[in-house]
C-alpha cells in the first residue's frame, strides 16, 4: 500500500506533495458519500413504505434498487427554471452554500482510526462554523426566489437554526470537557481512554444533541420550514430540478454529518463496542457476518423470483448482488483486511443506526408548532444543557481533585442534571 | 514556498475587493454577502497564520451568528424605497473628514515602519496549536477583564430586550 | 413581523395598525377541497375570518326538483362523498317518511349495518387526514388500509366503492351477497386493535397533545347556538345523538354509548371520533349477529307518487346531524328538496374556533371540523 504511494508521489512536484493523499480521501469521501445519501433517499423511502404497510419503490431494478440513479438521472434532465424576478446569481449560489457546507464537514470527521481527511485541533469549532455557513443557503434561497412561502420558510428555518445551535452547542461542549480536546480524534481516543462511551456518562448531552441534530435538519418533528400542509415546501418552493436535488442533497448529507458528529462525540466514533474486553475481538468479523447473510438473502430471492422472462433481469441482478456481497465478505475475512476496515465499519454502521432514527421519527411523529418549537429550544432545551454543562464541569472538578470513578461522578452530575429538568418542565406545565 | 505567498495573495485581494463591493453595491444583501466573503477571506487568512481559534471564531461568530441575523433584518425591512436612496447623502463632509484623518493615520504608521527593524521569523514551535494557550490567557491571566467584558454584553442585552419589550 | 409591508399570503390587503387579511385557500393542501378562509391577522395570531364557499355548488337542490324520488337517490351519494351511505340512508327514510311506509326488518338491520360501517370509514379518513395536516404521516395510511376493508364490503354489496347508491326507497336493492355476515365479522374482530394501534401513534404524544389540547375550544352553548352537531357537539360535553334521541333505522334494538368530550377542544372531539368507531363496530356486531330473515324491500310501487305534504328527516350522519326536507306536490318529482347539510353547519363554528389562536392552529382546526366540500356547497 505504502510502497504504492510511494510510486506515485515520485511523480508529483516536491511543493505539491502534501496534496495528494489528502486528494485522494476527499475524493473517496465525496463519491462515496454521495452515493450514501442516494442511498439513503432510498432507504428513507423503502423504511417510511414498509412502517406504512406500503411497498416503496419496486419498479427500478429489483425491489427498487435503482431508483436512485433514476431520479438522479431525472432530476438533472429536468428543465432548469428560474423565477421571474428572482435574483439570478444568488438564486444560483444558494444550493451551492447548502451543499458545500455540508460536504466540506467530512473533512474533519474521523472515519476511522487510519481514515481521515484532517485533524485540526480545533476540529470541533470548525464543523460548527462550517454548519453555521449552511444557513446561508436555506436563507439566500428564500429570499432570491422572490415569493411569499420560500421567504417565510426561509426566516422559520434561519430562527429554528440559529436557536437550536445553541443548545447545540453547549451539548458539544460537555463532551469536549470530557474529552479534555477540541480534535474530534482526540475525543474518541479518550473513549477509548475512559473505557466508556460518552453517552453511557452524559446521557442527558447525548440526548440534547440528537435533538437539537434533528432540529437543525429541519427534520420531523422539526420541519416546519417545510411544513407541507402550511408552507408549501418552505425556502425551495421555487427550486427544481438539479437546483433542487442539490438541495435534496445538501439536506441528507447534513443529516449524516450531524449524525456523524454525534457518533464521534458520544458513541465512540470507530470504536467497536467494549473496545478494551479483548475476548470480544471476533467481533471485528461482524462485516463478513452481515455481508455473507446479505449474499444469502439476495441469492435464495433471486432463486425465489418468479420464472419467465420478465423476471429475468431481476434475477439477474439480485444474484450478482448476491455473489457481489459473498466475494467481498471473502476479502473482508483476510484478518489484515477485517482490521484495516473494522473502524470504518463500526462508525458507518453507528451513523446509520443514526439515520435510521431520522427516518423513524419521520414516520411517527407529528409536527410541533412553530412558537411550541421556539419554546421547547429556549425555555428547556438551552436551560438544561446549561445546567448540564455546569454539573459536569462540577463532577470532572470532582473526578480530578478527589479521584472518584469517573463514570460515578459523571452520573452524579446528571442526575443534578435531570432533577433540574424535571423541576423545569413541572414549572414549564404551570 | 510559492504556494502560501500564493493563497495570501489571493485571499487578501478577495478580501479587499469584496470590502469595496460592500459600499459599492445597492442591493443590501449583495452588500451583507460580500461582507460574508471578505470576513470568511479574513478568516481564512488567520488560518494561514495557525491562528486555528481565531479563524473558527471568526466564522462561528461573525458569519454564522451576526450576519444571518443581518440578513435577518435586512429581509424583514421594507428594501425597494432603501434601493433607490442615495445612500449617506448628507455626510459628505463628516465622511470625507474622516476618511482624511484614517488615510493620514494610515500614512503616518506605513511611514514609520519603514524604518521599524524587521520582525524576526517565529521559531516554528510557537506556531504549534495554541487554542489551549488562548483558553489559560482568557480565562487565568485576563479573568477580571474577560468577565467584565461579558458582563457589559449581558447589560448591553438585558437593555435591548427591555427597549423590545417597552416598544 | 407583523405588518403591512410583509405581505406573505397570496392576497393581502392593509386594514389597520397591524391588520392584514391572509387568504387561505381555495387552492390549499390543507382546507380539505376548495374552500377559501379570509383571515384577519394580527401578526400571527387570527382576529377573524370569514370562510368563503361556494366554489362547488352544483345546485343539487335545484336538480333534486326536477328529478323524479328515486332518480335523485345517486345525486345524495354526490354531496357529503366519503360518507355516501349515510347520505343515501337519509335520503330514502326522508322518502319513506313522506310515502308512509316502513323498510322491512332485514333492510333496517343491513342499512345500520352498512351505514355504520361508513361510519367508521368516514372518521377513518378524517383521522388520517386530520393526523397529516399536523405532521404525523403514518396514520393515513394505517387508517387507509381499514377503510379499504369497508370499501370492499361495499364494493361486494352493490359494485360501487365511494358513491354506492347502496339503499332504494324502500329498502335495499340487493340481498346481502354469500358471506357478508362473515365479512363484517372478520373486520370487526380487528379494528379495535386497528384503533389502538391509531391511539399509540397519537393520543399519549407530546407533540400531539400539544398541537390539539385548548385549540379550537367550543363550550356547549356555543355548539347549540351556533346549530353544531355531530363528535363536535358531543366533543363539547352535550350527550346528544340522534340514533337515540330518534331512533330511526334499527338503532333501537341495539345497546350503544354516546362518548362525549369536556373542555370542547380539538383533542376532546378526537378521542370522542375515536370511541365513536369503537362504538359502531360494537352496534356492527350487535346487528350482524342478529339480521333477520324476511323480504328487503317494501311495497312502495314502480311509481314512488307522495302524497302532497312535508316531512324533515335527519338522520346522525358520520359528521353530524343530516337532515333531508321534502314537500310533495303529488307528483313524481319533489316541489322542494332541502338538505341539511352537517358540514355547512359545523363550519360556521370556524371563526368562533380559531379566534385567537396562531396560523398554524387553522389547520388543525380545519381539520377537526371534519368538513367535506361537497356537503357544504352542494
């Protein structure tokens, strides 16, 4: 592997040498990232089918598997309009914000131990600054479009985002105390350090940033800026087509990213489960289990399928996926292989636990009101993180001067924590 | 090392033309956007300097928290009648004097650093990560100061929201 | 953001201070069909509104007068069209009362059944509709796939799913099809699970409660004098129901309860949707167990002629109290057809709901009204 770097940065100028391998994971990271969130419109609308006694999408490949290339196929031959009005170059800009920044914040997420783009030692501030940039897309694109609903949408969506921040952020901050570091590295590896998870010790600072993660999404049951029965379709009322999608886009790679930071903050980023029990270390072939139970599925439904010729593509397909998924849990189960990609697998299968969540809520939840949303955010959410970001200043003082278990103290805080929230919603339902 | 000289150059000359497109531009959110740009141009070339918290601060505070809230304003202000006023059209004298005294100013400190000796080069190590150092001068060294300066925001806030609140 | 300047809506229209009319509708995802609520705001919070209809009127009054009894039967199905069987029930007892004659036992109990049944597959829709209007899109689909039960029964019964034109004067036009007892049954040994499960999605969620609790809130004597009836009236505490104050159909021989609300507000008139289809499926069960044998049509002649005269008849229909009025001149063809619409009535009770509450509460109050368009503007 190295040699083969090697080889090829004998070809790059001395002066550009720092470049190349970080070209190469941005490059990784941006395709496959966007063929997740591709994937994960379809898992979004296969998961919301099946939770509504549907079937989803079944025309496109076999049990729809293509039907993301479809619409993005679509999508980019639609007509590309602009409204009368708008303006032009901001209308054009906006998706462009949305989109980047929520790109350009995988560039400090630590994949795994051995993939990352960079680590900065104030990674953690960074992603906050990059997340804050995306408001300017939804804000911009509201107002270029030049209509009502977009520009009410807009400023819902501009007030939910800037409120729930900061509730967002003193979440963040619990973790960073307990991580002693601002690099999102160095946090997991005091994880590791701890031998504990840091949900499992700030529970209440896991929670308040799953919500606020949502909130910041514009997910349900926060997406009034896109309040269907109000709103229309809130800031992208006017965007269509490949405008459109980049927002689509920009939208699920946020969620990922968001979920991303949760898992790195609080579950342990690549960490496997108990990652220092060592008689757990078969644990790190889980990727072949999974994919070779893959193979089996794909391969006894593709057998399964009715016969005839219209099924034969179907078939085709499934059996390829199939033998696809067996060869590659065959590679995976080489040992050096399984432990050079076990950390990536660990965070992608936390991430998507993560999103899976998302799309849950999606399909339970009601919508809150917007002044019900401001109120939660204000009067309860940013009070009890404060509170909970003091207690755990209090307990960590108490863990370092006094020597007490580490997860001990932790609960003590937040316990404080949670009695301050229960005696706040009893006052909150006076 | 041409590369870095090369981003300077870049960033400080978007920087200085996005600044002069600011005041240029009739249209109040081009303006706020190209104040965005030359704040993000400042910010990155702290970046340059390995002033990492500063850079982020600069992007949490001014570009994700002040001008969105510009923005906010700016949208929620009736703008047609605005567009089409000649902006600052009594100051002229008050702006040109000042803008004399600064330009003097300017001149006066280009004058006497030509003759200041040169900096000498940072040893590397300074130049290490130093948000830890920023945090132990905040909030050891400049206590008193930085307390105080957060108490004047919190009175600057509790009065706005008692003005709001008043009508 | 209140003020003139910022006009959001599609039509606005500077009135005083802080005034502004915001149209909502007729073109909507949310007013359920085309009708148009002027609001006057006050920032974001409603000072006023007047609903403007009218944007389906068909005159079916009108067509019903030149249009002999039994012809203008399919025409009912057309008014309140996700509740056709009621429709059609009222219309033929309203008939039946003028030519004098009773439906034989068998044809009561299928009707009861039948329209119970609609019952439940209109509150069924306005659940699911109600529950998507405030964010929560799983339940419409739960609720879809109920109704599609019933609306196979029909669909067995008379070939028609939505407009089913199920009921003649008289009685019924078919007998019950092979296994319609046993149709029925197996849908109700389900649905009350069905129903819980729809009460796991929504009665204990915070959001839910939130968005529905003291929105919309009618007292009682709001409900009487304003001519409300219906899960609205009995959401607001009064026990009144027409299948007991004047039992018509078959209602008699069954036992049921009236559920009724306390504080009159948009969750009280859910929970009291909600035990009404429990309620039905009680008074399904009761009379498909017990359908009596005999002829399913009455002696009412080839020509339906009444006598000259007047009759009111109302029935409880899914939304409300329906009411038909006829007067016979002696001829084929009514002098003057006048239906009583439930959702024309309950929507006047609109602007004294939605005072004072925000925007986005006029949908979930527009929701609860339960309103079809086709009812209100005939």
């Amino acid at each position: 592997m190295s040699k083969a770097l090697e080889a090829v940065m004998s070809y790059v100028p001395q002066s550009l040498q720092p470049f190349v391998l970080p070209t190469i994971q941005i490059l990784i990271v941006f395709a496959g990232l966007s063929l997740l969130v591709a994937y994960l419109v379809y898992a979004e609308r296969k998961i919301l089918a099946h939770l509504q006694v549907r079937l989803g999408p079944m025309r496109v490949g076999p049990h729809g598997l293509l039907q993301p290339i479809a619409d993005g196929l679509k999508l980019l031959l639609k007509e590309d309009i602009i409204p009368r009005g708008a303006d032009k170059f901001l209308f054009w800009l906006a998706p462009i914000i949305s989109v980047m920044a929520a790109f350009t914040g995988f560039a400090l997420i630590p994949f795994a131990n051995n993939f990352m783009i960079t680590d900065v030692n104030v990674g953690l501030l960074f992603i906050l600054g990059i997340s804050s940039l995306g408001i300017y897309g939804i804000i911009l694109g509201g107002w270029a479009s030049n209509s009502h609903y977009p520009l009410l949408g807009a400023l819902r969506s501009t007030a939910q985002l800037v409120s729930y921040e900061v509730a967002l952020g003193f979440a963040i901050v619990s973790a960073l105390l307990l991580g002693g570091t601002l690099s999102l590295r160095g946090i997991v590896e005091a994880q590791l350090e701890q031998g504990v998870w840091f949900a499992f010790v700030q529970p209440v600072a896991f929670f308040i940033l799953f919500v606020a993660a949502i909130a910041e999404t514009n997910r349900n049951p926060f997406d009034l800026p896109e309040a269907e029965s109000e709103l229309v379709a809130g800031f992208h009322t006017e965007y269509s087509g490949f405008r459109f999608s980049l927002y689509f886009l920009a939208e699920y790679t946020a969620m990922t990213l968001v979920s991303a930071i949760a898992v790195t903050l609080f579950l342990g980023g690549w960490l496997r489960p108990f990652p220092s029990v060592a008689w757990l270390d078969f644990l790190k072939y889980t990727p072949v289990a999974l994919l070779l139970f893959a193979a089996y599925w794909c391969i006894v439904h593709g057998f399964r399928l009715p016969k005839g010729r219209e099924w034969r593509w179907q078939r085709l397909i499934l059996l390829a996926l199939g033998g696809g998924a067996a060869l590659l849990g065959a590679v995976l189960a080489i040992p050096a292989v399984a432990d050079a990609v076990q950390g990536v697998f660990w965070f992608l299968l936390k991430v998507s636990l993560f999103l899976y969540a998302f799309i849950w809520f999606r399909g339970t939840f009601p919508r809150y009101r917007f002044d019900q949303l401001m109120r939660l955010g204000w009067h309860f959410m940013i009070p009890v993180a404060i509170a909970n970001t003091i207690f755990c200043g209090a307990a960590l003082v108490l863990w370092k001067k006094l020597e007490w278990s580490f997860v001990g103290t932790m609960w003590i805080g937040t316990l404080l924590t949670l009695l301050f929230a229960l005696l706040l919603a009893r006052e909150r339902a006076d | 090392m041409a590369f870095p000289l090369l981003t300077f150059w870049l960033l400080a000359a978007t920087a200085v033309v996005s600044a002069v497109l600011v005041i240029t531009r009739r249209n109040p959110v081009h303006s706020a956007i190209f104040l965005i740009i030359t704040l993000l141009s400042l910010a990155l070339l702290y970046l340059q300097l390995s002033a990492e918290f500063l850079a982020a601060v600069q992007i949490i505070l001014y570009i994700g928290g002040i001008m969105v809230l510009f923005l906010f304003v700016i949208m929620l202000v009736r703008l047609d009648i605005v567009t089409y006023q000649a902006p600052f059209n009594r100051q002229w004298h008050v702006a040109g004097l000042a803008a004399l005294i600064l330009l003097a100013e300017f001149a006066l400190v280009f004058y006497r650093s030509r003759t200041l000796p040169t900096v000498a080069e940072a040893p590397p190590t300074i130049l290490q990560p130093n948000t830890e150092q920023i945090g132990v001068t905040l909030f050891q060294n400049y206590l008193l100061p930085f307390e105080i300066a957060s108490l004047l925001l919190l009175v600057a806030m509790v009065g706005a929201v008692l003005m709001a609140r008043r009508r | 953001m209140a003020g003139p300047e910022n006009n959001f809506g599609v039509e606005t229209t500077v009135l005083g201070a802080e005034e502004i009319i915001l149209n909502m509708g007729p073109q909507h995802p949310s007013t359920h069909g085309v009708l148009r609520v002027k609001l006057r705001l006050d920032g974001e919070k409603v000072v006023g509104s007047e609903c403007i209809i009218g944007y389906l009127h068909r005159g079916v009054e009108k067509i019903g007068e030149n249009r002999t009894y039994p012809q203008f039967a399919p025409y009912v199905d057309r008014t309140d069209y996700v509740a056709a069987v009621s429709n059609g029930l009222g219309y033929c007892e309203a008939v039946e009362k003028l030519l004098g004659v009773e439906a034989p036992p068998r044809a009561r109990w299928v009707r009861t059944i039948l329209t119970e049944l609609q019952r439940i597959a209109s509150h069924l829709l306005w659940l699911g509709t109600h529950a998507l209007d405030i964010g929560a899109i799983t339940p419409l689909f739960y609720t879809f796939r109920e109704r599609e039960e019933i609306l196979k029964i029909y669909e067995k019964y008379c070939g028609a799913r939505l407009t089913t034109h199920a009921f003649r004067i008289g009685g019924l036009q078919y007998e019950t099809y092979d296994g319609f007892e046993q149709d029925v049954k197996e849908f109700c040994r389900d649905f009350n699970h069905r129903v819980d499960e729809y009460e796991e999605l929504l009665t204990n969620n915070r959001i839910w409660v939130e968005r529905t609790r003291n929105i919309g809130v009618l007292t009682g004597e709001q409900c009487i004098a304003l001519g409300v009836s219906g899960p609205i009236l009995r959401g607001s505490g009064v026990r009144w129901d027409i299948r007991k104050a004047f039992p018509y159909a078959a209602y008699k021989e069954f036992e049921f309860d009236i559920p009724i609300g306390h504080t009159g507000d948009t969750y009280d008139r859910y929970r009291v949707r909600l035990e009404e289809m429990r309620q039905s499926r009680r008074i399904i069960l009761q009379a498909v167990e017990s359908i009596p044998e005999g002829p399913i049509l009455a002696r009412v002649g080839k020509v339906i002629k009444p006598p000259p005269g007047e009759v009111y008849h109302s029935i409880e229909a899914p939304k409300g109290e329906l009411g038909y009025y006829l007067v016979s001149d002696g001829t084929t063809q009514p002098y003057r057809l006048r239906i009583r619409p439930p959702s024309f009535v309950n929507l006047q009770a609109l602007d004294a709901m939605i005072k004072g509450h925000l925007v986005a509460d006029v949908v979930a109050i527009i929701g609860t009204i339960d309103i079809v368009l086709g009812e209100v503007d005939r």
